[in-house]
C-alpha cells in the first residue's frame, strides 16, 4: 500500500510505498539530493526536516541518530531522508536551503562571483559560504579541501 508525503518546497504530494524512505519519495520528483554517502546515513546531503507527521516515521536509528548529532543545522525535525522509511499518512517534509559543496563540480569556476545559494557542508550540513557572498580566492582553497576530505572521510566508512 502506498502512503501520500508532501514536499514542501515544491508543493506536490508523492506516493511511497509503505516502508520505502523518504529518499524514493524525494528522488522521483527530480529534486536535488545528492545521497553524496549511497544513502548509508552517514552524511548531511539527504538531511531534511519533518515539519508534520514525524509520528508516521521509523524510529531513528543508532547510526541516524549519531550522524544527525554532527549536523549542526540539525533540530527536532530533523531526518536523514534515506534512513526515515514511511508507514503512515500525514508526512510533509522541508529542505535545508542550500547545495552541497560536493554537488559542484568545478569550485575555481566560482571565482569572484557571488554564491547564488549557500554552500553547504555534506557532513556537517554547516553553512560554508553564505547565498550572495563573493567568492574568493582563499575561499576557494578552502571549500576544495572540504570536498576532498569530506569524500576521503566517506571513502574510509565504505572501504571500513
Ligand atoms: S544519503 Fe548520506 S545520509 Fe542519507
């Protein structure tokens, strides 16, 4: 049986089937998660917030619970999206506003531009650059050490 989940930035309902995540759920309307860990609740890049319905969740688990410690936009709605499976009706979910550093795929292309949206850490979900904030140079060395050890860090969790 499938449950109805509305996505808030988009304003559109979206069958899931009962226990799929909210990740299926997120994903078949195009919108922009990264799941930059494979979806194994390791990372910040599927965080969203419940604002109704946490009731019709899963419980969190431990890994959920340990990842969404380190998340520090993280409040009582908070959910790793690949971890939260659904089994009840009522579900409406929020986006952080953002994209993740590890979505961009030439960070010296930034270079003296003002960032359109934030740029996000994808493990911490923190907040790197500020939507409207010019970008430069040292900025960019630091955001490209971010990217590499954020994958270097999710590459040893895989290989672990
Ligand atoms: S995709 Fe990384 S925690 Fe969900």
């Amino acid at each position: 049986m499938a449950k109805t989940i509305k996505l808030d930035p988009i304003n559109v309902n979206v069958a899931i089937q009962t226990n799929d995540n909210l990740l299926s759920g997120l994903l078949s309307k195009d919108l922009q998660v990264m799941k930059e860990c494979g979806g194994r609740g390791m990372c910040a890049t599927c965080h969203v917030y419940v604002t109704q319905g946490m009731e019709s969740l899963s419980p969190l688990n431990r890994r959920e619970q340990r990842t969404l410690e380190v998340i520090t936009t993280c409040t009582k709605f908070s959910r790793l999206a690949c971890q939260a499976r659904v089994l009840g009706e009522g579900v409406v979910v929020e986006l952080p506003s953002g994209m993740y550093i590890s979505d961009i795929d030439n960070i010296e292309d930034l270079i003296g531009r003002r960032a359109e949206d934030n740029i996000l850490h994808p493990l911490t979900g923190a907040v790197l650059v500020e939507a409207g904030k010019l970008i430069t140079r040292s900025m960019i060395t630091q955001l490209q050490d971010t990217q590499v050890e954020a994958k270097d860090y999710l590459a040893k969790t895989r290989d672990a």
